[in-house]
C-alpha cells in the first residue's frame, strides 16, 4: 500500500463531484474515462511492490475504463447526433447536495465497518462507497440513456474500488470484474444504444416508458 | 461430469450457430436439451459425488433439487422450439437456438458453482445470452423491455459483485469465495459480522433484483410481456430459479456464522411486500402475460417467505421452487398460443379462449388453479406445507397476512384469466388462425401432468432429496 | 269411561262452533239494538248451502275445491288435540302445539292456494293479506307456547293448559295475563274478526277471509263457513284453557264450566265487535306487532 | 367393507363422463353411458352406506401416501353414511334427469363437459365426506368445488353467468383458504392431519379460532348468511339439475364440515352453540324473506336454501349446547333433527329444483310473474312441485315437519327448561316458527302464480309435460318426502347412530324422547281424511262440470283478463314493506300526472343486501385504491433504479 493511493481516491472523489455537476455531456464522459484511468493506476498503486500482475490488470482496467468504452460513449454521440447538453431531472445544484450527502453518509457508513489492519485510515473503501452512490444517483436522475450509461460506469468504478482491497487476498476476484465493463461495453452501449437510436430517433431515455401500468 | 454439463449445452449452441441448414437448426435445441437431461440423470444416478476444478463445481443437495428441475423445463421448452419457429420463419433462428442453449448452460454452471465469483460470472453471462431472446420480435416494445431489463439487471449484477466483495472482505485474512471456506470460517465464527451483514443486505438487493422481488421487481412485467412465451417460460421457471439458489447459497452462509435469525427476518419482510405488490397489481390487469409476470413475482415472494420462516416452511418452499417452475412453464406457453390465436395479449382483445383454442385454453385455465394452490395440483401441497410451517412456527400474522395476499393475488387473477377464457371469441381469428397442434399444446401438457402427479405423488425419492436440501441450507450439511 | 269423554269431546267439536257465531252475532245485533238474527241461524244457512249446487269458474282446477276440504280437515285436527274438558285431549304428545300451528298453517296453504286459483285480483289480494297477517300472529302464538311450557313444564297442549297451569296462575300471573292478551289479538287476527276485519262488510277491498270465498258456492262454502267457525271455536278453546285450566274439577262440573265460559267468550267477542271499529289495513300490522311483543315479554316475565 | 364400495364409487363417480369425451357429440351412446356408470357408482355409495348403517362397525381403511402430511385415510361412519347416502340418490336422479333436460343431440357445445363434470362433482363430494385426512378431504373438497365452477358457467357465453360464476368462485376461494388455516392449526395443535387425532386440538387455546375458521370456512359452502352471497346467484344460472344436486347436497358438505369438527370437542364452550343458533335465525328470517321479494323461480328456491340451512343451524346450534351442558337429550334432538332436515332438504328441494327445470324446460322463462295457469297445462310437474312446496313449509303430512318437531322439542327444552341457555331457545323457537309462517307465505304464492289462475304471458300457454325421464326422479323424491313423513320411526335408529357417531354413545334414542309415532299416525289419518273430504266435494261438485262454462265471478266485473290477476309480487309486496329494514328493495313507481294518465311501468327489485350493498362495494373500492397505486410502476427506469437505491439503503439502515 504506497502513499499515493489516498491522492489518488481523492482525485476519484473529485471527478464525482465533476460528473455530477457538469452539464456537458462529454465533460461527464471525459471525467468517467480519466476516473477509469486513474483506477488503472490505483490498481498499480495499492501494491506495495510493483508485481507483473497488478500492473497488467492496470494495464487493461485503462485500456478498458479509459479508452475502449469512453471511445464507443463518443462514437454514439457522434453517431447520434444527440443534443449535447445533460438533461437532469434535479438540478445539478441538488445532484451536488446529494452527492455530498452520499459521500459523507459512505465514510461514515465505513467508519463502522471493521477494517483491515492495512485499510485502516485509507479512503478505499469510503471512496468505493461513495463512488457507488454517486453512480445511482447519475443514473436515476439523468434523462439520456447514454448519461444513464455514464452513470453506470461510475457505479462500476466504485465496485472495482472495492475490489481492490482484495486484490491480495484473491486477485482472481477482481480481475473477473472487468467482465463487468465487457458487459456495458458490448451490449449496453454498443448495441442497445443504437438501436434506440434508430427506433426512436433519439436516446431520450425519458422516452422509454411506454411499458407501464 | 459436472464440466460435461456445463460444456454439451454450448457445444450445442455451437452447432446450431453454425449449422447451414434452416430447417434442422430448430431440432438442434430439444437434441441438446435431451442430451444434457440425459447427463442430468446419470449425474444423479452417480454414486460418486460430482465435482470439478477443486470443488468449484460441485452438484450438492441444492443442485440436485435445482438441476433437474431447470433441465426438465427447459426440455419441455425445447420441444416447444420446433413449431414455435415453424410459425416465425425466416427470422434469426441462428441467434435464438444459440442462445437458448447459452442460456441453459450457465444456468447450469450457476447452479453447478460453489464460487461465489464463477457463479456471478455465470449470472452476468446469463444476462448476456438472454438478451436476445427478450429482442427476438424486433419491435420498439421488446426494445424497450430489453434496455430496462439489461439496465436493471446490470445494477443488480454489479451490486451482487459488491456484496460478493463484501462477503470476502469479511473473511480478512482468508477471503475467500468457496462457499465450503466461507461456511468454515462461518462456523468458527471468524466472519466480521457487520461486514456479513451489509454483504448479505447487498446481496439479497442483488440477486433479489435478478429473481425479481419487489421492489425490485419493475423489470419483469415488461421483460415477460414482450418476450416470445417460450422464453418467459424459461425466465420464470429457469432464471428465477438460479437466482434463488445463489440467494440460498448466501443464506447458508449466515445461517453457519448463526445469523439466520437476521437474513430471516429481511426475507419474511421482502417475502411479504413482493405478495402484496403483486396482488396490487393483477387487480383488473388487462394485459395476461404482463399478470404472469406478477404473479411470478408473487412467488418469488413465497418462496423467500418460506425460507424466512424456515423449518417445515423451508422444505414447503423448495418443493415450491419445482411446482410454481413447472406450472409458470404451463401458463406461458399456454399464454404463447392464446397470444397468437388472437394477436393480442390483453382482455380488452381476447376472450373466449375456450371455445377458439380449446386446449390451450384449457392449459390455461388449468394453470391458474394449479399456480394458484389448487388440489389436486402440485403447488398446493408446497404452499399448504408452507402455510403448515409458518402456523407451526407460531407465526399467526405472518400466516394471516400470507393467506389474505393469497386471496387477493387470486381475485386479481382470476377476473383475467376467466375474461380470458370464457365468453365468445371476440373478433375473427387473424391471418391463417393458428389452431392447436401437437407441437404447441404438448409440451405445455407434458409439463401439466408432471404438476398433477406432483399434486398427488411426490416420489420418496425427491422427499427425501428436499428434505436433505432443506437440512443442508439451514445447518449446512 | 275415557271413550265417553272422547265422545263428549267430538260433538261439542262439531256441534258447538256455529253457536258461536249465532251467539257473536246476537250480541252485536242486541249493541246495535235490533233483536238480530235466532241464534241457531249459522246452523240453517249451512243446511241452505248444503242443498244448493255448485258453481265452478272455468280458470278453477280441484285446488279450488281442496281449499276447503282441507281448511276444515286440518282444523278439525288442531280441534282434536285442544283439551276441552278436564280430561286430555284425544290427541295429544310431546310437541303437539308444533302439529297444531303446522295443521292450521296447511289449512292456510290450501284457503289460500284456493283463492288464487280463481286468477281475481281480489281473491288474490284477500289471499295475500291472510298470508300476510298470520306471519305476524304466528311468533306471538310461539312465544305464548314457551310462556305455558315454562309455567305448566310441559310440552303438550294438553300439559299446558291442564291442571299444572292452575297452580302456576298465582306465581305467574303477569306473563300468563300478557299471554292471554296477546292470544286475544291473535283469536281476532285469525279469525279475521274485527279490528281486523268486518265478517259482513261489503267492500270487497277492505275484506281479508270474506274476500277469499268470493267464488266459492253450495256445499264448498257451506264447508268454508264451518271450517271457520271451528276454528274460531279452536281459538276460543284454547284461550279459555288458559283462564281456567278446569282440569282440577270433576270431569261433568269441568264440561260445564267449559261451554259456559265459550259462550261468555263469544259474548265478549261480541262486545269488542261493537265496541271496535275497523282499523286501516296499514295498521294491522302494527296491532299484530304489538301483541308478539306483548307475548315475548310475557316470556321475559316468566324467565329471567 | 363398506369402506371398499365407497372407494369403488368414488372411482366409477369419477370415471363416468370421462368416456363420453370420446364419443361423437351427436350420438347418444356417450350420455347413456354416462347414466350407466354413474347410476353404477349410486349403487355402490348406497351399498356402502347401508352396510355402514345396517352392520355399524366401520373400520377406517388407510394406506400409507407419499404427499407432506398425506394419508389415504377413508372410512364411513353413521355420519358419512347419511351424506354418501344422500349425495349417492340425488347425483343419480340428477343425471337422469339430465337425459332428457340436457339432451346431448340439443347440446353438443356443452353436454360432454356438463357430463364430465357432472361425474367430477359427485366423486369430490363422496371423497370428501368419507376422508379422514386433511389432505385427502381438501382434494376431495377442490375437485367438487372446481368442477361446481365449471357447471354453474356451463352457458359462459351469458355475461350473467360468467359474472356468478366468477362471484362463486371468488366466495369459495375465501371459504377454502379459511379450511386451509384451519387444517393447519389443527396440524399444528394435534401434530397430525389425520382426523382421529384432533380431539388434543380441540382441548388447545386455539380451539376457539379453529372453530370460528370452520364456521367461516364451512358456513361460506353452506351459504350461511351473511356468507350466502355466491349462493343465489349460482342457483339460479346452473343448469336446473346441477341446481338441485348443488343445493340438495354441495351445500350440505359444509354443513358435514361442521358436524365433524363440532364432534372433537369433549365440551366445546357455550358461545359456539350461542353462535349457531344466531346465525342460524339470522339465516332462516332473511332467507325466506329475501325469498319472497325475488322474481326469478331458481333464485327463489336458493335464498330458500339458504333458510333451510339456517334450520339445520338451529339444530346443530342446539346440538351443540346439550353438549357443552352435558345433556345428551339436547343433543339426540338438536343433531337428530339437524341431519334429518339435511336429509329432508335434499328431498324436497331436489323436488322443488327439478320440479323449476321442468318448468324452464317447458316454457323457456324463470320469470314467476310471466307464468301461470300452469296446472292444466303440465299437472305432474305441478303435483311434484306442490309436494315439494308442502314439505318444505314444514306441513303435515310431510317430511319437512318430522325434522322441524325434533328440533322445536330441543328449542324448547333449552327455552323452556330453564337452564342457562334458555334466552338462546326463547328467541330461536319465535324465529323459527315465524320462518315457517313466512315459507308458506312464500310457496303458496309461487304455487298460485305459476301454476293456477291464467297464464300471464305467451310463454306458459303452449307448456307441454315433461317426458318420463324428467318426471320419474321427481316421482321418486316426493315418495322420499312422503315415506319420511309418513314413518319417520324407521329413520329414527338411523340418527340415533349418527348422533352416537357424533361421540354421545349416552344419547336416549331419538324414539323415546320425540314422538315420531304420533306424528306419522297422525299424518297418515290426516291424509285419510284429506281425501275422504276431497272426494266427497269433488263428487257434488261434478254435477257442475259440464254446465255452460263461466268465468271468475271477480265481483261482477264483466271482462276479467290474465293480465289482471294478482300477481306474485303484488302478493309479496306487503311482507316486504313489513322487512323493508334488512331487505331494502328498490321499488321504481311510475309517474301519472294529469287525470287520463299515459301507459306507465312499474318496476320492483330485490338486491341481495348483503352482496349488492357491502361485498361487491367494497370490491370495486379496493380496486380503485389498487388503480391509484399503479403509479409505482410508471414505466421510468430512472424510478425504478432508486427504488433498488431505496431498498438497500433501507435494509442498511434496518439492519
């Protein structure tokens, strides 16, 4: 565990705070892509020797995380044309309010969770949680399903966050969790997105809701 | 063994993706569904215990409740297949065969993985294969339907594998994911209990959203009503099925480290809601298969109640899991046809389902008693055992709010399905009217005779396996 | 010896109820201040009828002629099981008051079944309020019967208004009193005298009985005026075994006693004849009413 | 032995329409058929209740079932007797009946399905009233109930009768789902779900819920009111047979339900007596008045069932306070006449439903005041129907009155006795008498309205009698109704070995406590001179007939017309306005205005108060609380993504 994973969980907990209040759609893509780059990093970092494989699950977390998926998130947009600006249903004033709550309500939820000796004092798991609860909020307050898409990125992020503390104890683990991303990669974003896009001409996801009671 | 179950489904699934010839493709499915129920019986037959990979994969008591019972739907399903595509010709067989027999293979591989994290993998591959099969009509709904489901299903999914860290958190310094490990250090009580607790609540959050319990339940409505009836069948007696085993694996667990009581009273609460917003919503539901859904939902309810009472009520409930698997497998299909005689899936289009398509219209009503509790079909034994359990359990609230939500889930369901079946046809049969066939009707009636002999016979055998389930999930051996 | 009695018992049955009527009628006639029909009159009209032939509507079946064939059967039945003297009636057992409140009830059926065979609206409408009337005065008479059985502890007509109700007379007489008043209206109900209804008006709306026989002729309506003079006759006995169990007395003194106090009772009836108007027919019903409660407290009276 | 022939019956019942499936749904061969075997399997039940009831001694016949707490426990006690025996008689009149009612060649949409489940009905019902395990009685009990549904909605294509179907439906759902809660204390309390070893149970503190889950369970089936809200309405649409076998024996089964728990208690407490003889009055005063007020012959006859099952109340009720008084005597008379009336019920109002199908049959309306005139048209049907009118009324010479009396002689020793009951028998026996003067009221204007008088529209005039096949079982039931009347000694041992059964073995034999003798001899003379009389006027009367033919004298009116006969609701209106409180019929008088008024309608109707005013209210409320909380699933997947946020914060903060 070196010295440079608390800087770098900050820096994670700030673009949360950018992607919650930014109203550009590619600023929230760009801030998710260096978010998945910085865990990249992080996954290096939690190690206190640099070993070979930390360094490639790194390696491949921001390939994935910050280039492969923020890559296919441009693509659509370009693609469809969408209106650049986010559409949330509260006001990004309100989604920062929250998202402060969320953080400070996840460290204080850590705080009484028993941790182990070699996480105490480290943000790891606060930032995972909070980062978790920021992914939510994106994702249940922002119109368009590529922002919802964003949203879901963060909320992965936060989870590989988790994961990390494990990576000693089974490293195996959290490398099955870039699955996770192969998952939004393929189908979520490169698919479905598209052929929203074609059916309903836009990728409102205010417009799915004619399936109802 | 337990490789070859888990490989013969996609080694299928293989050949009917590559197999030039349209006509033999859709026989390909009920093939590897025989094969892979051939395997199912020798496994069970096997005197030795079946594993792989070091016990990553292992068919214990759960599994051999679960896996034959996912096997025989799906086989039922398969012969389903044939005349299925026969109607919807030249569209993509080669995805839909595929997939499905994707779909069976991690449903085996979930209820085969004594990994917590190979059995999330699973789950999530599951998610994958099913997609296509939500999109095979190819119109804006099942568009609709399937983003909500992929999104839903994909937060669910991410949560189990937070709570899946969680878990292995709180076995520090021996995290682990073998169930086997986890249950060791369950009992010598070297679980970080707060940690247990927030991952079995993350966890139940998870998986429950895959198994569909209120509330969050709101996928399946729309995932059921715009599939093909043949893959409800299979959400709702398959996938349903795998989710709740993963939640039994995680409950055993809290019940080693002598949490039970905990995990419990969460599944009685949650057991309770999913009854009440079902009944809620079958009330002057318009729309039958969207009714199905909740009354899956119901269900899965009963069946997490089951569990939350525990004792006979636990046994009652795993017997549960098989009657209302194989009696949704009925309704569905039944459901299928009555949808196609009439090209419209709502009462407000359908009636006199009786008269136009009489046995599936007889499947159909007969499917609702049976799902409802009904002597002389199967789920009545297994809701009346667990009505039994939680009486015996002392638990008069409990048993009175179970059956006044049964009472109302039954209202609900029965002003639609009878609007459903009886009365005149309404409107003249669409192009060609599909008529009952052998292909259409039988498997729905082959499914049908296994919930009456269910009703009526529960084999010694399967007594028994239940019976060592049930003991092997609350205490673990 | 029990066999004269028995005789005894049938001819004062068959003989005595048309008296009845003479004497009511006297007594009404003398109120009025005319000197009124004999009073063996009742007897001479029946004869009359007797000789005379019938006359059957062509919309009638043999329904029409049950009715009083089985009117006068069924009273004489209830007749039968009423003790009269100080011996016990011929018939009588264990929840004999049941037979006789169910045979007046099939004579009812019949009368009225009879009635609405004619298909006339006014039949009809006389059957309708004679159904009507007797559902209200039957609680009363059952409430009566629980008030004798508590008081004579027995279950038998003969039981109740034999000797062990004389004793009871001191301890119990309020409820008995109320009984007895309230089994007077129902006398009146029964046999549609007034208030309830005028035995010789001639408004065939206003009628209940008279109204139901409008078709009737020769010997049926002979058998109809006898049926209901029996039981008139059945009603006053009964009420007259409650005022005086004579059981106690020697038999030939209890005969005595007996028919004096019938002919005092068709006297009194007389009275309250001329006494009495009419009441509306909307308010039958509440008087009818009034007398069941009357009963019901009696048994309150009596149990508490 | 006795045991065997009912399991025998039970199969053949079951097996008996199922052939005529095949069958082509033209041909006759398939309805013969059925007749055949379902006749066989009558034959069967009757064999095993006779043997039962001749050789007593009944040994329960058990084999081991592989089902959670199954056991395929049967056995045929006195009690069991009486209802196979019943059930047994009146399925098999049923389904000759049907030959000629429901005659394949005029019905080959439905008569195969009708039949199947004709069959299905009766095998339930056997099963259930000879189980001796939960199970088994609640397979038993579904299979008559489901198979009831299917019959009731045999014409689903009449919204009328999809409405009552789904009505029934519902109803008996809720009376099931009371009996599983039930068993399940019973299991709970006793350890078992075999009968015999529920008497622990009954000595547990949940005795008193279990009671009152029987009474709901049970008294829905009966269609005890307030629970009789399915009862009318299914009566009255069912094809007229199925009406009979249903209100002669369907509705008894909960009435059996009730004997057999009420037998477990050694000493039940007072209020369980208290309880059924008010519900029982409750039952009989509404059933007969709402009877009255109806214009539909078939709903009539079931708000009638529903009276008859207050009586029985009555009796079960008086029954059960001997019991708990430890006076065998209550007991004898209550239970005796309890079952006997169970007995005559299922006689006189199998009787009375024929009697309407024959009617329906004939001139295609259930509407009593477009009917009359009637007699001369079809006097068989007509002689049928009167019996049955007698007997139900509770009148000499009949059955109706043997069951009444005993149970009157039990009111009365509780009224009467001065025990501490008595406030119980001083209401009861009042209520009773009242219910029987308001029968009466109710059958002779039935009787008159349709079968005397004139006809009062086209459709009765061209009336025709019914066939042998229709007027033979209706022959055989008014002998039932007779024989009963007429020597109710010999059924007396019969109830004495039910009520021993019942677990009174010191009970006195219904004979020395009740004067059947009396009755019977008493009827018999009365009947002597019933027909004496009768001849004798009919024979001064003959020298009329053939006279020029005159009208209805009708007070000198010139041109009385049909049109203007009294009809049956003019008849009933006075009674209504009297119970207007509890009835609350909703009358619609034309408006006249002006002294030459125009041609005006007059409409009246009696809605079920119980059913039109409170259930179905209340239903469509719920519904519109559970329409307004649709919203949670609005289609956003946005809400539905914080609601799986809220549950987990939820349970975090719970936990």
């Amino acid at each position: 565990m070196s010295s440079a994973v608390d800087p770098l969980l900050v820096l994670i907990l700030m673009l949360n705070f950018l992607i919650l209040g930014t109203s550009r759609l590619r600023a929230a893509i760009n801030a998710s892509a260096t978010q998945g780059a910085l865990i990249g990093l992080l996954t290096v970092f939690v190690h206190g020797s640099p070993a070979m494989r930390p360094i490639v699950l790194g390696a491949a977390a921001v390939a994935i995380k910050g280039l492969l998926i923020p890559g296919m998130l441009m693509r659509a947009l370009r693609d469809a044309a969408i209106h650049r600006e986010i559409e949330p249903y509260i006001s990004f004033l309100t989604s920062l309010l929250l998202g402060a709550v969320a953080t400070g309500a996840a460290v204080l939820f850590a705080d009484h969770l028993p941790l182990a000796p070699d996480h105490q004092g480290s943000l790891l798991v606060p930032a995972s949680l909070s980062t978790v609860l920021t992914g939510f909020l994106i994702l249940s307050t922002r119109r368009k399903a590529i922002t919802q898409v964003v949203g879901y990125l963060v909320l992965e992020n936060g989870i590989f966050v988790m994961g990390l503390t494990l990576h000693d104890a089974m490293p195996s683990l959290v490398e099955i969790g870039i699955l996770l991303d192969l998952l939004v990669a393929i189908f979520v974003i490169g698919i479905v997105i598209n052929h929203i896009n074609r059916e309903f001409a836009s990728i409102d996801a205010a417009q799915l809701d004619t399936l109802k009671e | 063994m337990a490789i070859a179950l888990c490989v013969a489904p996609l080694l299928f699934a293989l050949v009917a993706w590559i197999l030039p010839s349209a006509r033999l493709r859709p026989w390909i499915v009920p093939l590897g569904a025989g094969v892979h129920l051939a395997l199912v019986v020798t496994a069970l037959a096997l005197g030795e215990p079946v594993e792989a990979f070091s016990g990553w994969l292992a068919l214990d008591q759960l599994g051999r409740i679960a896996l034959p019972l996912v096997s025989v739907l799906f086989a039922a399903c398969s012969l389903y297949v044939p005349a299925y595509l026969r109607i919807r010709r030249g569209e993509r067989h080669r995805i839909f065969c595929g997939a499905l027999l994707a779909f069976l293979a991690m449903m085996t591989l979930i209820i085969l993985s004594h990994h917590l994290g190979l059995m999330w993998v699973a789950l999530e591959a599951n998610t994958l294969v099913s997609a296509p099969l939500l999109y095979f009509n190819r119109n804006r709904r099942s568009l609709e339907a399937t983003w909500k489901y992929l999104l839903i299903g994909s937060v669910g999914i991410a949560l189990a594998l937070l709570g899946s860290f969680f878990l292995a958190y709180s076995a520090l310094p021996h995290a682990s994911l073998v169930i086997e490990d986890l249950v060791r250090e369950a009992r010598a009580h070297a679980l970080a209990l707060p940690w247990l607790h927030t991952a079995f609540v993350v966890l139940f959050v998870g998986y429950g959203t895959k198994m569909g319990l209120a509330p969050m339940h709101t996928w399946k409505p729309d995932a059921y009503g715009e599939a093909p009836g043949l893959v409800g069948a299979l959400l709702a007696g398959g996938l349903t099925t795998c989710a709740f085993v993963a939640l039994l694996r995680f409950y055993q667990i809290c019940a080693a480290a002598g949490e039970a009581a905990f995990a419990q009273e969460l599944m009685v609460a949650i057991g309770l809601l999913s009854m009440a917003v079902a009944g809620v919503f079958m009330a002057r539901q318009r729309d039958f298969k969207r009714m199905l859904a909740y009354s899956s939902v119901e269900h899965m309810g009963i069946l997490v109640l089951g569990i939350g009472v525990g004792g006979l009520a636990a046994f009652g409930s795993l017997l549960h899991l098989i009657n209302n698997a194989l009696t949704k497998g009925v309704m569905f299909m039944a459901a299928a046809n009555i949808h196609r005689a009439y090209a419209s899936k709502t009462v407000d289009g359908v009636s006199g389902a009786l008269r136009r398509v009489p046995v599936s219209g007889a499947l159909f009503l007969a499917g609702f008693f049976a799902v409802t509790g009904t002597p002389p079909f199967g789920p009545f034994v297994s809701e009346f055992t667990i009505l039994r359990g939680i009486v015996e359990a002392g638990r008069y609230g409990v048993a009175a709010a179970f059956l006044v939500l049964l009472f109302v889930v039954f209202v609900g369901m029965g002003g639609t399905v009878l609007a459903v079946v009886q009365g005149t046809p309404k409107g003249d049969s669409p192009e060609g009217g599909f008529k009952d066939s052998l292909g259409t009707v039988g498997p729905a009636l082959v499914l049908l005779a296994v919930v009456v002999v269910l009703g009526v016979w529960v084999p010694p055998a399967l007594d028994g396996a239940l019976a060592d389930a049930a003991r092997f999930v609350e205490a673990g051996k | 010896m029990r066999l004269v009695h028995i005789g005894i018992h049938l001819a004062l049955i068959l003989a005595l109820p048309p008296l009845l009527i003479g004497i009511i009628n006297r007594t009404k006639a003398r109120f009025a201040g005319r000197t009124g029909a004999p009073l063996l009159q009742p007897y001479h009209d029946l004869v009359k009828l007797m000789r005379k032939g019938v006359v059957l509507s062509r919309t009638t079946s043999w329904v029409f002629l049950a009715g009083p064939a089985v009117g006068l059967v069924t009273t004489l039945l209830a007749a039968l099981m009423v003790p009269l003297g100080a011996h016990a009636a011929p018939i009588a057992f264990d929840g004999d008051f049941v037979l006789f409140a169910y045979a007046l009830a099939l004579g009812r059926f019949f009368t009225v079944a009879a009635a609405l065979d004619t298909g006339s609206a006014f039949e009809g409408m006389g059957g309708a309020r004679e159904a009507t009337f007797s559902c209200l005065a039957e609680p009363a008479l059952f409430f009566g019967f629980l008030v004798l059985a508590r008081a004579s502890g027995s279950t038998s007509l003969s039981g109740m208004l034999g000797p062990a109700l004389a004793a009871t007379w001191s301890s119990a007489a309020p409820a008995l009193a109320a009984v007895l008043l309230s089994w007077f209206v129902v006398l009146l109900a029964e046999n549609s005298r007034i208030p309830f209804d005028d035995p010789n008006t001639h408004l065939e709306l206003t009628m209940i009985h008279e109204v139901m026989v409008l078709d009737h002729s020769g010997p049926p309506f002979a058998v109809i005026l006898y049926g209901a003079a029996m039981k008139l006759f059945v009603f006053a006995a009964v009420i007259f075994g409650v005022v005086a169990p004579v059981g106690g007395l020697d038999p030939w003194v209890a005969w005595g006693v007996f028919v004096a106090g019938l002919l005092l009772l068709a006297v009194l009836i007389g009275i309250v004849e001329s006494m009495m108007a009419r009441l509306r027919l909307p308010q039958i019903p509440n008087l009818l009413v009034a007398a069941c409660l009357m009963s019901a407290f009696g048994a309150i009276l009596l149990m508490r | 032995m006795s045991e065997w022939l009912a399991v025998c019956a039970i199969a053949i019942a079951g097996l008996s329409g199922l052939p005529g499936l095949f069958f082509a749904p033209s041909g006759r061969a398939g309805e013969r058929l059925f007749v055949g075997l379902l006749t066989l399997a009558a034959g069967f039940a009757c064999a095993a209740a006779v043997s039962s009831l001749a050789f007593g001694g009944s040994s329960e016949l058990a084999a081991a079932w592989p089902v959670p707490g199954g056991r395929l426990a049967v056995r045929v006690d006195a009690i069991s007797a009486m209802f196979v025996l019943q059930i047994a008689v009146l399925a098999a009149l049923g389904a000759w009946y049907g030959l000629e009612y429901w005659p394949q060649r005029a019905r080959p949409e439905n008569g195969r399905k009708l039949r199947a489940f004709y069959g299905a009905i009766t095998c339930g019902m056997l099963l259930l009233v000879v189980a001796r395990n939960a199970i088994l009685f609640l397979a038993g009990w579904e299979i008559m109930t489901l198979a009831a549904f299917i019959l009731v909605t045999t014409e689903d294509e009449k919204p009328a009768v999809r409405e009552v179907g789904l009505v029934y439906l519902l109803a008996t759902r809720a009376g099931t789902l009371c009996l599983f809660a039930m068993f399940a204390l019973l299991a709970a309390a006793s350890g078992s779900l075999d009968m015999d070893r529920w008497p622990v149970a009954l000595a547990s503190p949940v005795a008193g819920a279990i009671f009152l889950l029987a009474l709901g369970g049970f008294g829905l089936k009966a269609g005890v009111m307030p629970l009789h809200v399915w009862l009318p309405g299914a009566h009255a649409n069912a094809p007229s047979h199925v009406s009979a076998v249903m209100s002669g024996v369907l509705i008894k089964t909960g009435i059996y339900g009730l004997v057999r728990i009420t037998a477990l208690g050694a000493a039940p407490p007072l209020w369980w007596g208290y309880l059924l003889i008010a519900l029982g009055a409750l039952s009989g005063v509404l059933g007969v008045a709402f009877a009255i007020g109806q214009h539909d012959l078939k709903r009539l006859l079931a708000y009638h069932s529903v009276e008859n099952i207050g009586i029985i109340c009555l009796g079960l009720g008086v029954a059960l306070i001997g019991r708990s008084q430890g006076r065998p005597d209550l007991v004898a008379l209550g239970l005796g006449g309890a079952l006997l009336h169970v007995w005559n019920h299922g006689l006189f109002k199998g009787l009375l439903f024929l009697s309407a199908g024959s009617i329906l049959h004939a001139t295609g309306t259930r509407e009593i005041d477009r009917l009359g005139g009637l007699w001369r048209r079809m006097p068989r049907t007509g002689l049928g129907f009167l019996v049955g009118a007698v007997a139900i009324s509770g009148l000499p010479p009949l059955n109706g009155l043997v069951s009444e009396l005993l149970i009157y002689l039990g009111l009365f020793r509780v009224g009467a006795s001065g025990g501490s009951a008595w406030l119980a028998g001083a209401l009861a026996a009042p209520a009773l008498a009242l219910v029987g003067a308001l029968a009466v009221a109710c059958f002779v204007k039935v009787f008159g309205a349709v079968f005397l008088g004139q006809p009062r529209s086209p459709a009765p005039e061209h009336a025709h009698e019914a066939g042998l096949a229709m007027l033979a079982p209706m022959a055989v039931l008014a002998a039932g109704c007779f024989f009963i009347g007429l020597a109710a000694p010999l059924v007396a041992p019969v109830l004495d070995a039910a009520v021993v059964a019942w677990g009174q073995p010191t009970a006195p034999p219904l004979a020395s406590i009740a004067p059947l003798a009396w009755i019977s001899i008493t009827s018999a003379a009365l009947l002597v001179a019933l027909a004496l009389t009768g001849a004798w006027l009919a024979r001064r009367a003959r020298s009329a007939r053939g006279a020029l033919p005159i009208g209805t004298w009708d007070c000198g009116y010139a041109a009385p017309a049909a049109r203007m006969q009294y009809t049956a609701s003019s008849f009933a209106e006075m009674i209504i306005r009297l119970l207007g409180g509890a009835l609350r019929p909703e009358v619609h008088p034309p408006r006249l205005d002006g002294p030459f008024p125009g041609p005006a309608r007059f409409h009246s109707h009696l809605p079920d108060t119980v059913l039109d005013r409170a259930v179905a209210p209340g239903f469509s409320l719920a519904g519109r609380a559970f329409a307004r909380l649709r919203v949670i699933q609005g289609g956003s997947t946005h809400l539905y993504l914080l609601y799986i946020l809220a549950t987990l914060l939820a349970l975090l903060l719970w936990t």
